[in-house]
C-alpha cells in the first residue's frame, strides 16, 4: 500500500491546480503580496546585483578613449566606490541634514534601501527594506533628493512597496509653485512621466509641481516634480501638463519615509 | 522531467525578469518563453504542473498575486493540447506559438488584475503587442540553452 503510485489524471491535476490558483487570486492581497516580500527578502542580493548591472549599462559613458586610459577611469572609478562605502556610514547625519532643510516638525524620516525598481508603462514601483516594524504604514509620502517620489501601497513586516507618481494607478493632489491655481489632480502616465489634464491656466515650462498637504501623511507642500510640457486640451480653454519626477529615480539606492505621527 | 533543475531555471528567469529587465520600457517575457518551451517539449502531465508554476512565479515577481498562474495554467494546458494536433518545431512556428501565447496570456493577465484593481491604461494594447513580438524573436533562440539546461532532447521530435 505504502509503496504504492498515487495516479492523477490530467484533468484532475489541472482542475487541482486552477482552484489552487482561484484561492491565490480570491485571497486579500494583504495576505497573497506575503510571497512576493519573501521572494524579494530571499532573493535580495541577486536582485541587487542584476540591478546594479542594469543600472552600470545604462549609466557607462561611451567615449573612444584607448585602454590605458580606460584603466585609470576604471581606478578612479573604484577609489570613487570606496569613497561612496565610507559616506554610507554617514547616512545619520544625512537623516538629520534632511530634517533641517524640510519643514517637518515631529516627524520620523526613515531611511530605507531599495531593493528592486520596476520601471514600465505599466507599473512603476519600488520595493524598499523597510515594513510593519519599522513604524511604516500604507499611504506615507516617500523622500528622494529632497522630492517627493511617491507614496507606500503595499507594507509587511520588513519589506514596503513605494508606487512611484509616475505609476498609471496613482494620483496625487498638487498644485503649481508660484501660480493662483486651486489642487490639481496628477495622474501617472508610466514611462516615467504624470499628467495633469484639464488645467484652465497655461503652465510655463519647468514649473515646480508641488504636492498639496494632506492630514497624517504631508504637513507642508512639497516638490514633486517639473512642468515639461503643457499642450491645448481637445477642449477650449484647456491645457494638459505633463510632469516629470525631479529626481533620476533608476539611480536611486535608497529613500527616505516620512512618519508623520512616529509612535515613540 | 528534472524537477530541481526546472526549480532553479524559473527562479533565474524571475530574478533576470525582476532586475536586469525590470527597467526597460519593453522587454521580453521571460517566464512566458519558458512557458512556451515546456508546452512544446515536455508531454501535457508536465507541461500543465510547469504551467502553474511558471506562473506562480510570474506572479511572485509582478504587481498582484493570482492572474499569471490563473493565465499562465489556461495558456500552457491549452499550447500543450494544441501541440498533439500541431507540431510546432520550426522556429517561425516556434515564434509564432511564443507571439500568440504572449497576445493571449498578457490580455488574460491584465484583464484578471483589473478585476483585482490594477489599473488598465491606453497603453496596453501597444504594450502587449510589443512585447509579444519581442518575445517571438527573442524565444526560439532561447529554447537552445533551456533545452540544455533541462537536459531535453529538441532535435527529437514526439507527440506525447
């Protein structure tokens, strides 16, 4: 009996599998997206060496320059990294650098690494190491080179996913520094840009965007991105935006939460 | 059929999907060539189990848990079926088989996450059409080094 081959057919094993994967799609996504952090906890390091070679192809400069002198820019290269490594080591005071410069009273600013960025026209998103237990909740504004990136969608324990503005399913209220315009709603475009349809006032090229307050999550405006180009709506009168994130978002190696009610 | 390597190839293809394609604007579905691969050489018992996990995987690396291994099972049973009344060896046909798989999968795929509240943009129709034939042409030549890897016999044709 023991040794005996457990036999199943074909439609049986397919039937097996679809309610498998029925319970997988049913089930509350804040129970499901569990195997997705543990894939990005294990498989970290890969994931950061296959983005860091995505990121050193898209960033090596082509020049013409003969091998020796490829050899000294790989040197200097090299002393640079090191140079960076040590800096890491001061990323405290960078945290405290940063709470000076903006206009947060009492908020917690997290720092977190990034693990893997997803940039398409589909989705764009971060995964950062940073959950539940670090005081993170769904909906807090994410900080890189001082701008707002975007905001958390998904948090677990120990890992977050930061839905970038730039992300079709995001929205965010702004308005435009330095005009009289009332909140303005942005829409993620993909492919690295957000619109702003139907706007009545005509917006000058490279603007600043400004992400309007909002209660927990923003107590003061803040840069979102800049204007690059505004076109006429299909409609009279009407102006379309489109707005790009201030900050070279494929570069960045981490980012940094805004906790606007810290616990302790 | 040998499992433990099959295991690691769909984590490779994961983990070279998640990160060294993750930024491109148009890229070739990995996961979906694989699956695609698996359809044609292995017989339907395990071309529907690798179907199911290709998609699983697919998932673990995608925005929202269920739709890949929902379309992804649908795709590979089906592709498998299809495959003991037509022979898909040739490399155009082969193109062919990953070009329909891909239309077909990614339609199944967003409309499945849709329900699920991710959004659905104008772009998809572009979106899915390119990366469909970037997956056609990319594909056959990769069924070489999947092949080897799985220790499959490609040269041998059989219907299973």
């Amino acid at each position: 009996m023991a040794g005996r081959h457990i036999r199943f057919s074909r439609r049986m094993l397919f039937t097996w599998f679809m309610l498998a994967a029925s319970i997988l799609f049913f089930a509350p996504q804040s129970w499901t997206n569990k195997f997705q952090f543990a894939f990005a906890r294990i498989f970290r390091w890969p994931l950061s060496i296959g983005r860091n070679i995505s990121l050193s192809a898209r960033t090596t400069p082509q020049t013409n320059a003969p091998a020796n002198d490829k050899e000294a820019q790989y040197k200097s290269y090299i002393a640079y990294l090191e140079e960076a490594l040590k800096q890491a080591n001061l990323k405290i005071e960078k945290i405290s650098g940063l709470k000076d410069r903006l206009p947060f009273q009492g908020a917690k600013l997290m720092l977190a690494d990034v693990y893997s960025v997803s940039m398409g026209p589909l989705r764009c998103e971060l995964m950062i190491n940073r959950g539940h237990e670090n005081g993170l909740e769904k909906g807090q504004f994410v900080l890189a080179n001082d701008t707002i990136i975007g905001a958390l969608s998904e948090v677990s324990a120990r890992t977050a996913v930061v839905r970038l503005f730039t992300d079709p399913g995001s929205t965010v209220s702004v308005s435009l520094r330095g005009t009289a315009t009332a909140r303005l709603l942005m829409q993620g475009e993909g492919s690295r840009t957000a619109k702003i349809k139907m706007v009545r006032q005509k917006a000058k090229i490279g603007t600043q965007v400004m992400a309007c307050k909002m209660p927990e999550f923003l107590d003061a405006p803040m840069v979102v991105g800049t204007v690059t180009e505004c076109r006429r709506n299909p409609e009279p009168l009407l102006w379309d935006i489109t707005v790009r994130p201030a900050c070279d978002i494929q570069a960045l190696n981490d980012v940094v939460v805004i906790v606007m009610n810290p616990e302790s | 059929m040998r499992w433990f390597r099959f295991a690691v190839l769909i984590i490779l293809v994961a983990v070279v999907q998640a990160s060294l394609l993750a930024d491109l604007n148009i890229r070739p579905e990995l996961p979906l060539i694989l699956l695609v691969f698996f359809a044609i050489y292995c017989n339907p018992t395990h071309a529907i189990v690798t179907s199911f996990a290709i998609g699983f995987t697919a998932d673990l690396i995608g925005p929202v848990m269920g739709p890949h291994t929902i379309s992804f099972g649908v795709c590979g049973t089906a592709l498998a079926y299809l495959h003991r009344v037509i022979a898909v060896r040739k490399m155009p046909y082969q193109a062919l088989a990953i070009f329909v798989a891909s239309l077909v999968c990614g339609a199944l795929t967003h409309l499945l996450s849709f329900f699920q509240g991710e959004p659905l943009t104008a772009q998809i129709r572009y979106v899915l059409l390119a990366t469909s034939i970037y997956s056609a042409v990319v594909g056959p030549f990769l069924f070489l080094p999947a092949a080897w890897w799985m220790r499959i016999r490609i040269d041998r044709f059989s219907r299973h």
